[in-house]
C-alpha cells in the first residue's frame, strides 16, 4: 500500500497546493489508498473452486459441503418427531407438562419444580 501511496502522490504531484503539510497530504493519500483496497476486500467474498488450500503439511483440494441433509435422513428426522409427537400426546396432561419443561425447554427439576409450583422431596 505505501508503494502505491508514493506513485499516487508522484502522478498527482501538480495537484499539492502546499495549503497543507506535504507529510500530511502523502499521509491522506496513503489512508485513502489503504481504505480504498480495504472496501474492495470486503465485498470480494469470491473463493475460487479450482485453488487448492495449502494447509502447511499438504495441499487440500477444495470440496464443496452440503449443509442440508439428504432426503432419506430428513424423512428419517420427520418421521422420528412425528413419533415423539404422538407420544408426547399421549402422555397424561402432568405428565406432559413436566416432560416438555425439562426435555424441550430445557429447565432444571428445580427450576421445573418451581415453574409449578411443586416441592423437590429431599
């Protein structure tokens, strides 16, 4: 970036006016030059998929992951909600409550307990 500062400042030397330090004027420049390459960096989100990763030890050759599952485990996955679902149903209406609070929503038994107004036996 300081390289690019100076040849900006040398190709724009006509244009210092000297109502300004010429220290200060270059310093301006270089802050621009760096902001400028700072905000091209930050939109180029862009990864080449033919560029290999250089890990140190190896070059890895870029894969690409698929984060959804695939459409056997999420029928799986349904299929299993839709069972704990209907059992979760079935289950007397204390019961369910409790089990919901410590299982779903993730609350202690104290915190359970206190959610409805119960006492923990010793």
């Amino acid at each position: 970036m300081l390289q690019e500062a100076f040849l900006k400042a040398y190709e724009h030397l006509n244009e210092f006016h000297g109502n300004s330090k010429f220290y200060t004027w270059l310093v301006r420049i270089a802050v621009n030059e760096s902001l400028m390459k700072l905000r091209k960096r930050k939109s180029d989100k862009t990864v080449s998929l033919d560029e290999t990763i250089d890990t140190g030890e190896e070059t890895v050759v870029r894969e690409i992951a698929v984060w959804e599952g695939n459409p056997e485990d999420r029928y799986s996955q349904e299929e299993l909600r839709g069972i704990l679902d209907k059992a979760i149903q079935s289950l007397r209406p204390a019961f369910r409550t409790v089990f919901v609070l410590r299982d779903v929503e993730d609350l202690s038994t104290e915190e359970t307990a206190a959610a409805l107004e119960l006492s923990i036996p010793p």
